[in-house]
C-alpha cells in the first residue's frame, strides 16, 4: 500500500470537545508519547526474565515493580506478606514414544505441567492411550486404563472466535486430566498443549490434584507432538511411551504482593485497585501472561498522575504474588482486605496479553452494563468497542463477595495462546503501541469510575 | 492467566438464527477449519519472496496466483495485460555521514525510495540540511539549499490512534521531498522512515517526480540512522553526507492481472470485484502489503464456493499488478470495465495487512454508511465493529466514476508500519488466525452486498 490513499482509507474521528473528551485526549497523549510501558516491560522481562513464584526471579520483579512505583512517586508503596507454595520444574524432561514397529523410539516435545509430581527417577513406561473427554476416558474403564498412560488430545476449537472461549473448552484436560485418569488407576498423562497454532512448543500450566486422589505426573506435549503421537496410535497397536520428569516441591516461603496508592482527595476511603499478576511460569519471560498487564497497571495510574489528575477515590496499583500456582496473593490481598473493612469500589485487571485492547468486561447485570456502554461514545475514537459482562481476572475474583465491581481489560484475543505459557511468551512478541494503548484504555475507565461511578 | 477465569471472563455471543447468521457462521466455520489462506501465503511469500513489478518473482506471482484460482474451480481464470514500469533498486546503497568532529565516518542504514534515479557512480557528497516540512524548506531557501542534500526528518505523529493517518501525516516528505528540495536546488534527499517503531530497518515506499523538476535521488533513513543524524546535526556545524545508489529504469514490460470469476445466477452482468495487488517492493516478502490482502480476496471467493453458496451477481477476484510503483494494473482495468461497459456494483480490496479485521470503510455519504452499519449487529459477534467512511484502495480507485461502491478492508493498524516496505514484512509476521478472519470478514460482506444491496 502506498501513500495513495490514506487521506480517503481513513476515518474522520470528531472528538467531542467535552472536558471528558478532552481528558480522555491526555490520557492518550502521555501513553504514547511519553510512555514508560515499554521500557519498564522489557526491563521485567530482558533483564529479569521469568518469576515462577518463590524463585530469585520473582524477588527482583517484587523489588522491581517496587522501585518503579517509588520512582513515580505514588504516595506510598509498600509490600504484602504472602505465603506462597515453591515448586520446581527440574532440569529432566523426557517424553518418548516407544513404537512397535519400524519407526522405533521417537522424543517428543514436552515439558511439566506447574505442580506436577515428579516421575520415579527411572521415568515411567508404559502404554498411552489416547483420549478426548473424561466421558471417553470413562468408556475405556478402569480395566483398560490402569497402569498405563492416558494422553488427553482434545484440540481448543478454532471455530470459536474468542480464543479464551476455545481455551475454556479444552483446558479440562490439563487442569483436571490427571485427577480424572488417576481415579481409573493411570500412572501419568500427557496432554496436548492449549494453543491454536501449530508448532513445537510445548504449553505449560497449572494442573490441579485432589486430596483423595494419587497423584500422577503430568506433561504437555506440543501440538505437533500430540498430532505426530495421535497418528502413531492410529496406525499401530500397544505404543509405549516413556515419560521423566523430576519436578520437585519444597516447604513454602514468604514472598509479597507489591502495593502502590495515590491517596483520594474526596473519598479516600473508596478504593479503586488495579492489577496484573507478577509471577509468570518458568517457560519464555512471561511478557504477555502477565507482565504486560502489571506494567499496564503501574502505568495508567503513572499516566493520570502526570497529567495532573488528582483522583477522588484512592488508586491503588497491585502486582499480584502466585498467580499461575496458587493465587495466593489474590487470597491474601482480598482477606487483607476483608479484615480493614476496605471499600472497594472496583477492581480492574490487566491479565489477558499486552494485545491492542478491544474493550473491558463487567462482574454486573445487563442494566448497569448497558449505563457502562453509554460510555463507548468516548471510547471508540480509541478503538475501544466492546464492553461485556464476564468476569475481571483470577487476582481480583477473592473481592467479589466484598461488593466490588470487577472489571477486566479485554485485548484482542487472537494470538494470546500462540505464546501462554510456552517459550515464545517473550518482549519481542509485544508490540509498543498495543501495549501504550492498553495502559491508556485502563487510565480512561478508570478517570471515568472515578468521576461518574456509574454513569 | 490461568484457567480458572475463563468461563466468567468470556462473553456469550447470542447468534440470533436467522439465515443470514447462520451462514455467517458457515463462511467463518469454513475460513477457521479449512482455510487455505495461509499456506498460500506462505508460499507467496516464503517460495516466491518479493515481487517487484517487472521482476521474474512478479511473474512467477502471476503464474502460482492463477493456478491457485484454477484449482478451487473457479468459472473462469485469466490474465489481462497491463504494461508496465521497470525499475531496478540495483546492488548498491550507501549513506555515510562525514562528520568534521571527532565522530569521523558513520555508515547510516538507508535503502532507495522506490522509482529514484540513481547517484552518479562516484556518489554524491554535500552538506546535509535537516527539515521538517515544506515550509521549513522555503525558509532555509535557495540559496543555503543549492548543491546540498536536504534531510526531510519529520516523524509520524505517534498521537493518531490510527496509524493511517498518522502516516498521512508525514508521507508528503517520501512522496514530493525529491521534488520540492530539487526546486530550491537540493542535489538530493534522504527521508526518516515512514514508521512509528525506534529501530534499524528503512522502508522504501515510491517517490514522485515532476517532469518539469530535475529527478534528484532519494532515500529512506531507518528511524534510529535518522535520530543519529539529526543529533549530529544538533551539535556540529557543516556536516556532509555521502550518498551512492545505482537504482536503473528499463524500458516498460508487459506484465498481467490475474482474475478469476465465479459467474452470477440471477444478474451476471453485476459484478462485485475483490482483490489485492500482485506486486510488493524488492524489500521483505510483501506479506503484510499485499501479500495477505491478494489470497484473501481469492480465498473468500473459495469460501462462499466450498459452502455452496451460488452468488446472485459475478463475484471476481483480481490480483492486481504494479501498484506500488505506478498503479498501472488498476488503471487497465478501470479502462477495460469502461470500454466493456461493465456494471461493478461493489469493488473491495484488502491492502492494510493482514491483521485482526476491525472493520469497512465505504465510498459512500452517512445516510446510506448508516444503512450499512444495520449490518453489523451480524458481525460484531466477530469482532467487526467499525464501518466508516472512507476510500476503498488505490487499486480499485479508477472505478469510483464508473459508480462503484469502494469499499476497504480495515484491519487494525497498530503494527501495521512496523513492517509495511522493510525487510520485515515477512511470513513470520502473519498470524494465521487474523489472516483468516479477514478472508471470512469479506466474505461475509460479499454474502450480505449479494444478497441485499443495501439493506
């Protein structure tokens, strides 16, 4: 495309010269021109990495994000005591498959899922079978099922246009796969990792165990892997396949959520929290999941300060501690919370990927969502189009019952899962002005909340 | 994120089960399970690579574009002549910066403005004088401008929302500088890179020249050799610059269109026109521009063909030839359509990336875009909420006085000058579910312009 023609392609967008309109205008301005959002992103993720919880990593983003919202002059930052659970991936992660004929032995692509039990130090062999629902693994029975390796291979529905829906509709799989298949005696699972795309890269993510339940070992295979495995199981029968892993635990530690407050100047009692979570898994350098939505929130709240907004109710910026394996700080903060008899007003989370934001979802009834979309008008010029109702994020459900609206910054979702907790998560996938734009979507909602509440 | 928030984070799409929605729901169904848009691509991009006008790869994209269309059985496949312009980059490009301080001899990363005459062999070496706009032209004058090298250093206004404009903005240095600097005497320009990204990649894009004015060479500075350059120029006095391209015209070739048609049922004579264009800079793949716009427009004719959906009017599909560097495909058949006394009701092209599709912008007044917008309440379940005003594309653009609607596919366009004419425009830059959706996007429009007209 050349120069030609943009004066026609493009929109003439009239802004309304209304003071809201003109705020909203600022607010913009600072995000993309003098924003810190990128810079700050890249420092998290370059130079720290990735921060599972209670590793040294997640310390330096503590003392990080610390540092940033000091620089930036919030009236007071301060750390929260969390309790937080240690768990480590290892240094072994081994996944073959044993064929019976010529192809031989074959490694595939794999790696822990968070939490995870470790295998015996010989690893675990023994025939896979290959499964796309509890209600299949049902079918195949206890009989047929113990002492083998169930492989769950159920794809995230690519017909389905928000992604977060497709992930909802497989992630069973990874979560619950390995209580499920225990109950029927299997010794581990393996599961196709939760993407859409078509690569090598093996997906981690929490899964989850039951008291009651053996626990057994549990892997995520790349997609290509779990296609690659999938036609071995079509073509030959009794395929063994091998799995080690030396996941490990060890007793829980104190980490911190990390706060930072500009105080209300009218009702500094009513709080509005903003949010991202600063753990990541042990995989990539945890750009998009989340250290985009933690810079995002360090930043909106940086940006209303620097255009001189001087907010009614009290901002408050929180990077969330163990998100990903535990959601401990989202525990401890709502408890904390609950124990002041704080007044949350809202709470706001950034923790769907550092994409171009489309819009915001609502924890309301469809007539106050319908007084929320009146807002659209000042937001479309933004590219802001879309506010639904649905929940705000993983961190901030725990307020929910404290009578505190929760909202969640939705970004376009369509290469989201190309990098969740894979390897490919990493600064490069970001793009600046997403991000900037992001940081001043939430600036402007939040100016509006804390101008009109409710429109 | 993990999977804890996504059933409450999701919103539900309530598809109303109208005809119309449900074949909707078809096209996108066919775009996200079968479609073909993106291995084609890859071999447009990854086997052919750029195809500048005139060049063997040009041809080659003709060839693989029409067979393509043969194979998805369209009713009628073929090439139509269009001569056209022949210009060679050639094997050199240097820029050095000859500082008289200790700074010596910088190279700087520069590449030729499409269709620039070339340096003389020994190159071209002047004082170097740093504006930004026209009028900061008239001011230094002729007489300072005479036999030096002007440097157009103005950057796109990071402020738009849309990129477009903000490229707009700033495209009249890289478009007229040659010409406006040559009149006060200017024996060359060099142009900071039309991109908001801070880094080391120029991109080409045509200059214009006047017939009446010496053609002085030209060329683009990468955004951080342009920052560089324009601090020297801060703090020294006399800088000189060094510039040596051998770019070359030939004279015209014959090259084609390529275009397929699926033969209208009811009013064959009518005719909805969809494409791209063919051709790319000798830079990158042309992926973004128009790589991704080209097999959308053949793919979303597969679409409607492969759900059985007969269209009413002759749907056709052109790839057209030569539009970066002198629209002379668009020209030819604007002027066959007029001698063939043609009827295009619609023609819509696809030439703003292949990035997560937002929206159209139509040729149209607001009573009748109102009209239009009626429909969106069938494709903002998709994610398409955006119809405006506006051109449709430079390729389409002669059809306007032959009453054509103009309609342009409007992605979004954040990181769209990220790549658009650098070397960055590749492949690996396209996600395969946003190069989709676009296809699915126009298809479902051609589906609705069929069916109603205007609704």
């Amino acid at each position: 495309m050349r120069y030609f023609l943009f004066f026609v392609l493009c929109p003439v967008f009239v802004f309304c010269q209304g003071p809201d309109s003109l705020i909203i205008r600022k607010i913009y301005d600072e995000a993309l021109i003098q924003g810190n959002s990128y810079e700050n992103l890249r420092y998290l993720t370059k130079k720290i990495g990735h921060r599972l919880t209670c590793s040294p990593a997640a310390a330096a983003a503590v003392e990080f994000t610390r540092q940033v919202m000091s620089r930036n002059d919030f009236d007071t930052v301060y750390l929260q005591e969390v309790k937080v659970p240690c768990w480590t991936r290892g240094d072994l992660e081994l996944g073959r498959i044993l064929s019976t004929s010529g192809s031989g032995q074959i490694d595939v692509r794999l790696t822990a899922l968070g939490n995870s039990v470790g295998t015996p130090p010989q690893g675990i062999t023994s025939e896979v079978l290959e499964v796309h629902s509890f209600e299949e693994l049902k079918e195949l029975g206890a009989e047929r099922i113990k002492g083998n390796i169930i492989f769950f291979n159920r794809p995230m529905d690519p017909t389905e246009i928000s992604t977060f829906s497709a992930y909802g509709g497989a992630v069973n799989q990874r979560s619950k796969g390995a209580v499920e298949a225990a109950k029927y005696g299997a010794v581990a699972v393996i599961v196709r990792s939760m993407t859409l795309a078509n690569d090598d890269h093996p997906h981690t993510g929490a899964v989850s165990y039951e008291d009651s339940v053996i626990k057994i070992p549990a892997a995520a295979l790349s997609t290509k892997s779990a296609d690659f495995l999938s036609n071995i199981l079509l073509n030959e029968k009794n395929v063994r396949f091998y799995l080690n892993l030396n996941c490990e635990y060890y007793p829980d530690e104190i980490s911190y959520n990390v706060i930072g407050e500009l105080k209300g100047s009218e009702s500094p009692e009513e709080i509005i929290t903003v949010g991202g979570h600063l753990d990541s898994w042990d995989i990539g350098e945890g750009a998009h999941d989340d250290g985009a939505g933690c810079i995002q929130s360090i930043e909106c709240v940086r940006i209303l300060k620097e255009i001189s907004y001087r907010p009614k109710k009290t901002l408050r910026v929180v990077m969330f501690m163990n998100e990903e394996n535990g959601l401990r700080g989202g525990k401890v903060y709502a408890d904390n919370a609950a124990l002041k008899n704080e007044k949350h007003f809202a709470a706001i989370e950034s923790d769907a990927g550092g994409f171009v934001p489309r819009g915001f979802s609502f924890s309301t009834g469809q007539d106050t969502l319908k007084k929320f979309q009146s807002w659209l008008g000042l937001l479309s010029p933004y590219g802001i189009h879309d506010f639904t109702l649905g929940g705000g994020g993983a961190d901030i459900s725990y307020l929910k019952n404290q009578n505190c609206l929760l909202i969640g910054l939705r970004p376009d979702s369509q290469r989201y899962f190309d990098y969740h907790h894979a390897e490919t998560d990493v600064f490069e996938a970001i793009n600046k002005r997403e991000l900037e734009l992001g940081a001043a979507a939430m600036a402007a909602l939040i100016y509006l909340l804390d101008t009109y509440e409710i429109p």
